[in-house]
C-alpha cells in the first residue's frame, strides 16, 4: 500500500497522499483505513 498520512481534523479525518496531496475524510480513522484498502485491492 502506498503511503498516506491520516489526520485528525475538527472531528473527522482527512488522508492525505506521501506528497501532501488531499486524498478523502472520513468519520474515523478505522473507516480511513478501509477505504485505503479498498483503494489499494481496486488498483492491484
């Protein structure tokens, strides 16, 4: 998987890409995390 950087944001989190990129927010970092894999199975 590549590497992204998840962070917390005014009670939501934001995925950012290695180069600082927004990528999508999420509800909560578990959810981040599962939309990551999902991306990562789609583009494999």
């Amino acid at each position: 998987m590549a590497d992204y950087k998840i962070q917390w944001v005014r009670g939501h989190v934001e995925v950012y890409d290695r180069f600082g990129r927004f990528c999508f927010s999420a509800d909560t970092e578990q959810e981040a995390l599962a939309d990551l894999q999902e991306l990562y199975e789609l583009s494999a």
